[in-house]
C-alpha cells in the first residue's frame, strides 16, 4: 500500500495515509463529529507525539490509557473528544492485534470478495454499517483492493463517479463537491423530519 492519498489535505498526514493501512483505519475511525481533515490528520499526529514514523497496533493496544488519552488531548487535540475517541483507538488496534496479530492490512488481504471484505469491516470495533460501506469504497477506489463485488458491497459509496464521501475525495475540487453532497444530504433529512414532526 503505497499511493497518495488527499483526505487530510496535509502532505505528511496524507502520505502516512497512504502508506499505512493503520493509519487509514485509525483516521476513518476518528472522522465523526469533527471535519474530516481533522479526522485524518489524526493518525500523522499521534505517530509524531509517540515519537514514531508509523503508528504502531501493538504499541497503540499496551499504551496507558490514560497516557494515551493525554496524548489525544494535548493542544491541537486531535479530536472533538479526544479522551473517549483514544479509548476507541485503542480498542481497534486491541482487536487487530487479538485477531490479525498487529497486521491492520490482513484485514483485507486476501479476501475473496466483497462481502467478505464488508462483513471483516463491520466487525471492527467503532466501525459501524454506514463506516465499513465507506471504507471499503475507499479501498477500492484509490487503494488498489478490489476483491469480486466490492462496489456492490459498498453500496451506493462504490458507484463510480459519485461524490458521496472521503472514498471520492482526490484534491480540493472533490472535497468540495463531497461537502456540498453531504450538506444536501443534511438539509433532506432535517425537512423529512420537520415534515413529520408536522404531520404528527
């Protein structure tokens, strides 16, 4: 796994992204409630403050928890809630070293096809159906893994041409045309449920 990534919008933070497959689960992780820069900066900021070039699961798994956490929390945190989303990093690298002994690319190496791959995904602590739709997109759109029916796995996030989410996200244009889609999406789901609250 080595190309380059643009979901950071940070050279260095999206080079460790493209690079490490840890780093891509960690930052896809952190990207709730906060922008998604944020989120993905994450990773390249947790290596540096722990000294290191990579993150690492072993060492993320046998941390102190509350040193970790302290870790998140220093200025610029690197989340909205920096204390319990170090819980949930660590809680995923925990599961990857329990089940692919540290290696966070045996999560998808090898694998048959893509609802394999989907189910793999879910089954990652902190990633829920919508998380493992939009990382297996991300998977296969711009990091090369492309086991049978990953798009149909992804549903609606692998349709080519589309601009749902970070998996489509490849420079400032498509950020853009994401944050607008994402915006469109906000804007229906808040009048459906004025509509509702109207008709109740």
């Amino acid at each position: 796994m080595d190309v380059t990534l643009h979901l950071a919008q940070d050279p260095e933070a999206d080079e460790l992204l493209g690079r490490s497959p840890l780093a891509a689960l960690v930052g896809m992780l952190l990207d709730q409630q906060v922008p998604m820069e944020w989120a993905f900066k994450g990773p390249s900021t947790i290596a540096r403050r722990m000294g290191a070039e990579d993150l690492d699961a072993h060492d993320i798994a046998a941390h102190d928890p509350e040193g970790f956490a302290a870790l998140l929390s220093e200025k610029p945190a690197v989340h909205r809630y920096p204390g319990s989303m170090a819980g949930r990093v660590q809680q995923l690298c925990r599961y990857l070293v329990d089940t692919y002994d540290g290696d966070a690319e045996a999560v998808w190496r090898g694998v048959d096809n893509g609802r394999e791959l989907l189910k793999r995904l879910q089954d990652l602590p902190g990633f829920g159906r919508q998380k493992a739709h939009i990382f297996l997109a991300l998977l296969g759109k711009q990091l090369g893994v492309r086991p049978e029916g990953w798009r149909e796995a992804a549903g609606a996030y692998g349709d080519s041409g589309s601009f749902r989410s970070v998996a489509d996200i490849t420079g400032p244009e498509s950020l853009t045309k994401v944050r607008a889609h994402k915006q469109e999406m906000k804007a229906a789901a808040k009048a459906a449920k004025a509509a509702k609250a109207a008709d109740a």
